[in-house]
C-alpha cells in the first residue's frame, strides 16, 4: 500500500478568510488554523462566517490538536465555535493563546480547553506529525510558518507573512531556518497568496512610525487614530511617537483595549510611563495634548469610531478640533461603510487623512519578490497557494513555475478537494464537504438556507400579509380578507392590484369550500399558492405570502 499525505483545505481557498486545513496522514489528523469569514452584501443579517467542520465532526477520534499560526480573526475567529463541536487540545504562541482565551472565556470554554503555549523554533509531536514553529514577520508578533515532518516528507505552511528588515520587534523572519529546510529537502509548500498580485517588496511597518511623526509634528489638534485592534506594532508606534509629541494616549473600544492590556502583560510593548491615561480625563486636557486610539477602521456599525461620527459616543465627541487618521485598508466589501464614516466625519468639521499615498498603511502579507524569495529558499517539490480568491492562487501558481517548480506538481484547489501526495505524486480528485456555515452573533446560531432565502426575497420583493377574519363557529369567512404589503408596492398607488388580490384570496377561499378543505393549514397553503402564482403572472414579482387566520 502506498503512503499518502492527504491536505484538505476546508477554507481560505476562492476566498479571503476562514482559513482552515486539515493533514492527514494514516489514523492521525492535525488542523492548520480555524478562521472565521466576513459576510458579503448580500448575507442579510449574518455577522459572521464559519468552515464547514463535517468531515472533522466525523473523524473527531483522529484529531490531535489544532494549530494556530497567529491571532488574526480569518486564522482564530472560528475557535470557540469549532471547540463547542470538538474537544481537541490548541498549540500556539503566547500572543495568540491569549487573544483565544478571551475569546473562550466569552462564550464559557476556557476552563474546558487544553492551550498549549510554544515559542518560534519549538518541535512537538501529534500522532505521526512532527511540528516545528518558524518565526515569520506579519502585522501581529508572535505569528509562525509551520514545518510539518511527516512519515513521506516535510511540508511548509507558511501561514500569513511578509519579510520586514526593519521590524518594530521580533526581529527578522527566520529566511535562514527556511534555507536548512530547503537543502535537507522539502516535500510541500503552502504558501500565502493574498498579495500575489502586488510586484515587488511589501514595505516595512517603520514607514508607517516615519508617517505619524510627520502628522504628529506641530499639530494643535487633538489626534484619533483608528487601526485594526489586532496590530500591536502599530499600537507600538502610535504610542512611542504621542510619547514623542509630550501627548498622552486614550483607548476606546473593546478588542483595542483587550489586545492593549494583553500585550503589555506579555511584554509585546513598551508604554513610557505616564503616557496613558482613562478615557474619562480626555477633556480635562488640552486638545493639542491628546492621542485616542479607536477601534472602526474598517466602519463597523458598533465601532467606537463609527459611535463618535454618529454622534452616539458617550465621552467623545467629533467637532473642528479633531484630526481624524485612518490607518488601515479596506478589507474587500468594506467600502462603502468606510466611506459612510469619513463623510460623516468631514461633516462634523473634522480633518480626515486617509489617502493611501501618505504611508498610513503597510500590509502584512508578502508581495511578488518576497513570495519568490520563499520559493527560492524551500525550493518544494510540491506547491499549493492558498490563502486567497481563485486569481490570486492561479497568479501564484505561475510564480512558483518562475521558481522551477514543475507545471505538474502544482495544484490550484478548492474548499473541500482532497489533495493526495505521495514521495512522487501529487492528485486533487476527490473532495469532503466544505462551505460556509453562516451565524447570526448575536446568539440567535446558524442561520439556514431557508431562512437566507427568506431574507433575501424579503429584501428583494417584499411581503404580503393576508389576513382572513374566520368564524371560530361553522369556519366561514366572516368579511372581506384584509391585505397588508411591505416593501412590495404603496397601496394608494395599486388600488385595483389590491382589488385583485382581495379577488383571488376570496376564489382560493370559494374553492377549498368546494372541496371540503376546511383545515387552517390547507386553507392557507391554497390561498399562499394562487396569490404567488397570480402575482408572478402580473408583476413579474415573488413577494413573500404571509397567510394570517383570525378566528372570531
């Protein structure tokens, strides 16, 4: 029998987020991440997006541990999720374990989960599975490329990266580990695609430091800086250069204050004395004399600087005397809400700088040159981008052919495709279940095909609601049905299609009478069906039928 490593990506693949892959090999099987995905436009009312876990729910025995190579919500999100489904033990490092355990306590799983804190260049054994932890730069500390040795090969997941020369702390990724990986020989590489399509270098976090030196120097307003929680480097910066500038600093939102407070006890930033304070002092200062840090970089709805643009923050309040700094990019979909706070602010009469040529933002991920320097280092036999939509794999995959990794053991993937390799061989042939579970966070659970389509007719075409007044007596109707429309027409401007409607209903009423149809639940189902065939013919519309009986 032939020895074959199986990976299956249940997520990132086609896609930005929830990324998640299983190894198999044997009866043991590790995962590689449990993100969690944003929903788009058009998912009315989900907050957030899950794998699909089937296949590991049904071979929850095999499991070893889940590894997580670092704490941003597309690599972590769906962990508390996953645990409530499977009781497998976590391996990371000590910035992640913390944000996970947050993260556990909210929804009651700490005390019930095994973490496993391991440092960059640790080794661990699960089952078959040799797993060693590789430093990489990234926009969070603490994040790793993994070395999985298992019993045909070593593979390389290298999880998100980039390579930083001039770090703010950590140092450089560990190009020189990469290079011992790549002489003594490596099998597979699965590497991040996210900026595949950017030529060149990713430039250094530091250019961002050089950036709010600029804006911090002699301004006389009072500075609020939005950025993503989970970016201590950044949090680093703004800190150092307000300590700089003689300001001191504020923090509004609740993920920017958890990751604040867990940095600091774990020692991932340096804060001079004296430099924070409460938010409740801000306006005992001087404007001049003010830094807040805010969570609402990408417009979210309950963000503090979506609050403080609305007007809806309690303690902060937007007006002339307030320089506004975005720094971050939109995460794809997000558009349109940034766009809505920035206008919001300029109508508050704040200053707003988010124009991407002022080096407000760095990205994380790894550009062209970079993605190439990796490759040129493992030098894989097999290559599989993941981490990214559909163009971005295939638009790695050809720098991987630049790189002399042979057209033939390269494999564009899908969610759910079981890639085979063997010590000669690489197949994508069969596949598990995968796709996306999609939750309403505000405790209500997953919400169902059925309820999504519901949704999405809602939003599209409406509802009608029929109200039949019935005799609780002999079930006859007692007066003329009432019609009530949302989101379908304005009845004053359709008096005859409400005639119409009234029409049919009375007809479908007539018609189970005739029959002997004398149940509610028959009676309705007739009424429901006609009314949605009458109004497809005349309107070209499905509106949602919403049958209602009184009984008199």
């Amino acid at each position: 029998m032939i020895s074959k490593l199986k990976i299956i990506p249940l997520g990132g693949l086609g896609e930005v987020g929830k990324n998640m892959t299983a190894y198999e090999f044997g009866s043991d099987i590790i995962v590689v991440d449990c993100g969690m995905g944003f929903p788009d436009e058009d998912m009315y009312g989900v907050d957030i997006v899950l794998p699909d876990i089937s296949y590991l729910k049904s071979n929850a025995g095999r499991i070893r541990g889940i590894i997580l190579t670092h704490g941003h919500e597309d690599h972590i999100g769906a962990v508390p999720y996953v645990l409530k489904e499977l009781d497998v033990p976590i391996y990371t490092t000590a910035l992640t374990a913390a944000m996970v355990e947050l993260k556990l306590e909210e929804h009651d799983l700490l005390y019930n989960t095994q973490i496993f804190t391991k440092k960059p260049g640790s080794v661990f054994r699960l089952g078959c599975f040799t797993v060693e932890f590789i430093h990489v730069n990234h926009s969070i500390p603490d994040s790793v490329a993994l070395a999985i040795k298992t019993p045909i090969g070593t593979v390389i997941h290298t999880g998100d990266f980039k390579i930083d020369l001039t770090p703010i702390s950590g140092g450089m990724i560990d190009l020189v580990r990469f290079g011992e990986l790549g002489n003594e020989g490596v099998l597979a590489m699965l590497s991040d695609s996210t900026n595949v399509e950017k030529p060149g270098y990713s430039a250094s976090e530091c250019k961002v430091g050089e950036t709010f030196n600029k804006l911090f120097l002699g301004c006389d307003k009072r500075i609020i800086i939005t950025t993503f929680a989970s970016n201590v480097h950044r949090l680093q910066q703004i800190i150092t250069a307000a300590a700089r500038y003689g300001r001191k600093v504020a923090v509004t939102g609740r993920s920017m204050e958890n990751i604040l407070r867990v940095s600091m006890v774990l020692g991932y930033m340096d804060i001079p004395e004296n430099v924070l304070m409460d938010l409740e002092q801000i306006n005992k200062q001087p404007k001049d004399k003010v830094v807040i840090i805010s969570t609402g970089s990408q417009g979210e709805s309950m963000s503090a600087l979506y609050r403080m643009a609305f007007s809806e923050h309690k303690q902060i309040h937007i007006d002339s005397g307030d320089r506004v700094i975005i720094s971050a990019s939109a995460i794809p979909g997000n558009e349109n809400m940034i766009s809505r706070v920035i206008d919001e602010l300029f109508h508050k009469g704040a200053e707003v700088i988010y124009d991407r040529n002022t080096d407000l933002h760095v990205s994380g991920h790894a550009c062209q040159e970079e993605q190439k320097m990796l490759l040129g280092l493992v030098k894989p036999k097999f290559f599989i981008p993941v981490h990214g939509e559909h163009r971005m794999l295939v638009k790695h995959a050809e720098l991987g052919r630049i790189m002399g990794v042979q057209p033939k053991n390269i494999v564009i993937a899908e969610n759910g495709k079981v890639i085979e390799i063997t010590k000669k061989a690489i197949t994508c042939e069969s596949s598990v279940p995968a796709g996306a579970i999609l939750m309403d966070g505000s405790g209500a659970g997953e919400v169902g095909s059925v309820v999504m389509r519901d949704r999405h007719r809602l939003a599209e075409d409406g509802m009608v609601v029929v109200v039949l007044p019935y005799s609780s007596y002999d079930h006859k109707l007692m007066s003329e049905p009432e019609i009530v429309t949302r989101g379908f027409i304005y009845v004053k401007e359709a008096e005859a299609l409400m005639d119409e409607l009234k029409r049919v209903t009375l007809e479908s009423v007539e018609t189970c009478e005739e029959q002997g149809i004398n149940d509610w639940t028959g009676i309705k189902a007739r009424v429901k069906n006609n009314l949605s065939g009458f109004l497809y013919k005349t309107t070209r519309r499905s509106p949602m039928i919403l049958p209602v009986i009184t009984e008199i």
